[in-house]
C-alpha cells in the first residue's frame, strides 16, 4: 500500500467537499485530496494550469456528474480519450442511481461507480472503502 | 344542429384545426354545382368545386376534405370510378362520399355506391332541406373527430410534460435532502455531547424526515421511469425471480413468522424488471398490511389462460374496504395513516403502469379482515 494517495475531487456542491473531506481526514493510505469544481476546472488541474500550477497529477479522480459548465460525462469523456490521461482510474460518485447513466459511465470507460450513500456514515465509510481499494492497488507507471 | 358543437378554438387555440373544414361538390354541370354551393353556403364550411372526376382526384391529392358530394353520371370518368380511385388514397378512406344521381333508383347502384364506400345515396332533383341536413350531421362528425384528434394530442404533451416534470423534480431533489439528512447527522456527531435531549430530538426529526422524503423521491422516480426507459423482453423464470424477492424480504419474513408460498410460476418472455417489481410491491403489500393477530400467509400463483398467463397474489390480511377500492391504484393515494401502514402510495400505481404498459392489467378482490387477492396478466410471450 502506498503511503499517500493524490485524489482529484470533481464536485461542484460545497456540501459534498467538506463531507468528502471529513471523511477521508481518517483514510488510509493517507490522501491528499485537491477539489474542481466542474470539468473545465479539473482540465485545468490534469494539465497544471492555473491555481493549480506545480500540482502533482492525481492518482484517482473522484468524479460528480451533474455539475455545471463541462459535466462528468463530458470530462470523463476527455480524460479516457487522452493518451496522457487515460490510465488515472475515474470512480464516479454521484447521487444518480440512473440505470441511462450507469451504462453511459461504464461505456465512456469510468472505473468504477459508486453512489453517494444517503446515510452520513455511510458516506464516509464509503469513500474509506474506495480509498483503500485503490490504495491497494499498484502505481501508475511514470 | 352546428350550434350545438363547440368552437374547436376553445379547446385547442391557434391549432391547425381552427381552419373550417371543406367540402369537396363534383358535378360536369356548372349549374348544378353553383346550386349546390349557395345552398351549403350557410354551413359555415369552405367550399371547393370540380367539374370533372379527373380535377376531383387531383384536388384530393392537395386538400383533405370533411365530405365529398359526388354526381355519379359525368363523362369520362363517372362518379363510381372516381370514388373508387379516391378511395385507394389512405387520407381518403374515412371520408364520406355522397352519390347524387338522376339515373337511377334501382336498387344495384345503390349498392355498388355502398360498396365503394359511400355513406349515401341521394336522387335529383335534390331536395335541399334533405341535402342540407346530411351534409350538416357529416359535418359535425368531422369536426367532433377533428376535435377528439386535438384533445388526444394536447392530452398525450401535457402527460410528457408531467412525466418530465415528476422525473427532473425528483432527480434534482434526491441531492438536497441527501444533504439536509448528512448534515444532520454530522451536527450530531460532532456536537453530539453539547447537544440538550430536545436538540438531539429535533434533529433526529430532520433525519426521519429526510428518509421519508427520500423514500418518496425514489418512489416518484421509479414512477415516472416506467414508460420513460426502454422496456427489454427477456425469457424470464418467475420463479427464480419469486426466490430473490422472498430472499430480500426475508427478515420481515421471519419477523413477522409469514408463510410466503408459490405454484405454477411460469418462464415466459416479458420484462425482468416488470416481474421484480410486480412481487416485491405485491409481496411486499401482503406481508405489510396484517393486523399482527396471526402470522401472514402469502401465496403466489400463475395459470395460463388463452394468450395471457394470469397471476394472483393472495393474502390473509386486512383487506381493503370496498368504497375505498377506486382510489387503490391512484399515484400518491394512502387508504392509512403513515403511522399504521408506512408507504408513499406510489407502489401500486407503478405496478399498473408497468403492467400496462406491457400489454397486461391489474386488478385486484378482497374481503375486508380476511384478505385480497390481486390479479395481474401478461401476455404469453408466444
């Protein structure tokens, strides 16, 4: 297991960062968690533009679908047809329980789907478990 | 007998049907059909000639018409021809046709016009109060189609619209009352030991009532899905699906010490979803509304009538009171209170709508404290 995980959050609700940043407080491996609130804005951060100059690239993205300006789909879209980019692992995490967008995701390449739990525990044992997965799993090659 | 029809304009304004409706008069006598014309002037309908079949066939290809008043003996190309040429054309096939003849008041051309398709066959000298009042009551029929074709219309965008609207609604709210209940729930951990028993209270109200609110979204959303996403026939064993339900169920089940049984469940071709969706409600309802005095016993049952396979689902429970029995399969009608028998009064309209929707119907007896039975079909897939 790695020591510390770089999280992209994707998430345009204020709400949904400080309970995601709650919960990961406790998360092991340990995570260093940078926010966009939309995809135009998580380009910006993919390509270490902006406020988020001199950034690391993240080792998962976190991401929302309905948010405004570019929505997940579209910046998931982005992400798995770029050769630079396309190896992050994208866990979307979203309150749609859509079957439409459950396909669509998984068509577009996402690594996984998780729903937002509506119980607050949940929530954040939730995203524990997805921290620890892919924690777990091997680094991206350079 | 027009007075008596209402303005189409106030049912549907600006519609393409507030153009009056038109009459098609064919006769090779310009005289004749000058008389005709002045005499259905008053009718209030527009009013299009031709003095030749030919010219008649071309204006049917241009203009759809109420009614068609046909002379039946016209040079080249006579009456029954051209009513058999028009219609061979699918616009034309419900229009009425009236024959207007000199020749002949035998009996087979009388018949030969109605087998063409002519709904009458009128002789010269044409009466006009007669001619008049035909051509009024074809006239009112058209308009009161016409009529019917709008309202079906403007029925069918305005249920689109609530559909959309139910489902956005519902789809957009789920977020905010996520929120509202994970902040709840936060505040009380965080200041859980600073918090007065009355604060602790309220905000456990926030938080039932946020699961409430949650549980009725899902309940509109699923709604309003059914119909909205495609609907994919599978070869279904009911029986296996019955397995998982009774599985999901199972601790209600064993709280309640139920007897869940089933017979005769088919493997047909229909929608998985459907058939999962049928049992749980169904299931879920019959174990649900029992008075506690014995244990629940649920049967499901299927039997295969001609084309259809007919379900029951049976129960011992309360029953349902006869005059309330109309408003079962309402969206959002409860016959309890939500302390008694907690529900969204969704369920059931969902199940009928899905039914429906896949060629099948609903229904359901009972006898109040002693159990319902509800009934669905499906067709056999075959």
């Amino acid at each position: 297991m790695r020591p510390q995980l770089d999280i992209l959050l994707v998430e345009d609700n204020e709400g949904d960062v400080e309970m995601t940043r709650r919960a990961l407080t406790t998360a092991v491996p340990a995570v260093r968690m940078t926010v966009a609130n939309n995809g135009n804005q998580a380009l910006e951060c993919l390509h270490k533009e902006g406020k988020y100059e001199g950034g690391k690239t993240p080792d998962l993205i976190l991401l929302d679908i309905n948010m405004p300006r570019m929505d997940g789909k579209a910046f998931l879209n982005v992400v798995k047809e770029s050769t630079e980019f396309k190896s992050i692992p994208v866990v979307m995490f979203t309150s749609s329980e859509s079957p439409a967008d459950i396909r669509e995701c998984f068509e577009r390449h996402a690594n996984g789907y998780v729903v937002k739990p509506f119980d607050g525990t949940e929530y954040a044992k939730t995203l524990r478990q997805v921290v620890s997965f892919w924690g777990s799993t091997s680094e991206l090659p350079s | 007998m027009s007075a008596a029809t209402p303005n189409r304009s106030e049912y549907a304004p600006g519609m393409a049907g507030a153009t009056p409706p038109c009459i098609l008069i064919v006769d090779d006598r310009r005289e004749n059909l000058l008389a005709t014309q002045a005499l259905l002037r008053p009718l209030g309908a527009e009013i299009i000639t031709a003095d030749s079949g030919e010219k008649a066939l071309t204006l049917v290809l241009k203009s759809e018409f109420a009614i068609v008043l046909l002379d039946v003996q016209m040079p080249v190309m006579d009456g029954f021809e051209t009513a058999q040429l028009m219609k061979t054309r699918p616009s034309m096939a419900n229009v009425p046709i009236i024959f207007i003849t000199a020749i002949s008041k035998e009996d087979h051309f009388a018949t030969r016009a109605a087998q063409i398709g002519a709904v009458d066959y009128i002789f010269k000298p044409i009466n006009p109060d007669i001619l008049k009042s035909k051509v009024s009551v074809y006239l009112d029929l058209y308009r009161q189609r016409e009529q019917i074709l709008q309202l079906n219309a403007s029925l069918r965008q305005s249920n689109e619209e609530l559909e959309r609207f139910a489902y956005v609604c519902s789809h957009d709210m789920q977020e905010p009352v996520r929120m509202m209940n994970a902040y709840a729930s936060v505040l009380t951990e965080f200041a859980g030991d600073e918090l007065s028993e009355d604060s602790k209270r309220y905000l456990g109200y926030i938080h039932d009532n946020a699961v409430r609110m949650q549980k009725m979204i899902r309940d509109i959303l699923s709604f309003s899905r059914v119909g909205r996403e495609e609907v994919t026939l599978e070869v279904v064993n009911c029986r296996e699906i019955f397995d998982e339900v009774v599985h999901e169920l199972h601790d209600t089940i064993a709280r309640k010490q139920a007897v869940v049984t089933s017979d005769g469940l088919p493997i047909l071709k229909t929608s998985p979803t459907l058939m999962r969706v049928l049992l749980q409600n169904l299931v879920g309802n019959a174990l649900k509304f029992q008075d506690g005095s014995h244990p629940p016993e649920v049967s499901v049952t299927a039997k295969r009538e001609a084309h259809v396979w007919r379900f029951e689902v049976a129960d011992n429970g309360i029953g349902i009171d006869p005059a309330l029995s109309n408003r079962l399969f309402t969206i959002f009608q409860r016959l309890h209170r939500e302390d008694d028998y907690p529900g969204t009064g969704i369920g059931l309209s969902t199940c009928r709508k899905f039914v429906r929707l896949c060629g099948g119907d609903m229904s359901f007896t009972s006898r109040p404290g002693e159990g319902s039975v509800f009934t669905f079909t499906l067709p056999d897939g075959d």
